[in-house]
C-alpha cells in the first residue's frame, strides 16, 4: 500500500522539476500607457509621468529614452532563453518634445558568444611555463641595467 503512494510522490517531484522557470526582467509594458505618448504633442516630462524611469537613456542622440521588457524561461539550470522582447525607444527634439516613438522585438537582439575565457593581446603568446621560469637568467645579466652589469658606469 505504501509503495504506490511512494511512487505517485516521486513521480509527482519529477514531474515538477520539468516545469519551466519563468521570468520578467526590465519595464512592465502597458500598451494604453505606450498608446497616450504621442509624437509632437507630449515632452520629457510627461513621458516621464506617463511611462515612469526609463531603462536606460542615451548618451549621445539628444539622450534618446529606452524601455526595455523581456520575458524568459528555462528547466532546471539552463541557460534562460528569451521568449518575448519588447523595446521602446522614445526621440525627442532639441525643445525636449517627442520626435519619435520606435518599437522592436527580440529579432533586434545580437547574440555574442566569445571565443575563448582570455583576451587576446598583440604580441608573444606565451604559456605558463614560460611565464614561471622565463626571467631565469636574466636578472643580473650584463646590459639589464642592474648593479655591476649595466650600461655606462663602472664599478669600483
């Protein structure tokens, strides 16, 4: 009798450990909020009052505004996966009015994997061997600039 009870339990475990992860990370889109900003007619700060903070705002472009939401999931230890990206970049003129409202998704998304866990450097590539022992014989060595070997002087 206990041992169907114990495997509908573990079943029952396994079976949640299957369910995906979900989460939302950045703005919290409304679409009625996104709808009464319009070009033209509203100003920093009525986007600010209307939408709140934004994501992040640009540095360069009169200081473009971006709204940033994306919805994610993934099992057990995964990588998250994005599911659903919604950007929002708000323009405004030199007045500080709204000049532009653009809208894109996770096709914009540029996906970067790096090559290899170091940076690369111009120059000798060199190993950890070569870096342990490599200076052996050079200190001291004439020409190295150092007591009793170096350019230009003499020694008493």
């Amino acid at each position: 009798m206990r041992f169907p009870i114990l495997i509908a339990a573990a079943l029952a475990v396994a079976a949640s450990a299957c369910a995906p992860l979900r989460s939302h990370q950045g703005y919290v889109v409304d679409a009625d909020l996104l709808n009464a900003v319009q070009p033209g007619v509203d100003t920093r700060q009525s986007v600010l009052a209307t939408l709140g903070q934004p994501s992040f705002a640009s540095q360069f472009n009169q200081g473009d505004w971006y709204y940033v939401s994306r919805d994610s999931r993934n099992y057990a230890f995964n990588t998250p996966k994005v599911r659903e990206q919604v950007t929002v970049q708000i323009s405004f003129d030199q007045a500080g009015n709204v000049a532009a409202i653009r809208r894109w998704g996770a096709e914009q998304v540029a996906s970067v994997s790096p090559a290899r866990r170091t940076t690369p450097t111009l120059g000798r590539e060199r190993g950890f061997f070569a870096d342990l022992f490599g200076n052996i014989g050079t200190v001291g060595a004439a020409g190295a600039g150092g007591p009793g070997g170096g350019a230009g002087g003499t020694r008493p």
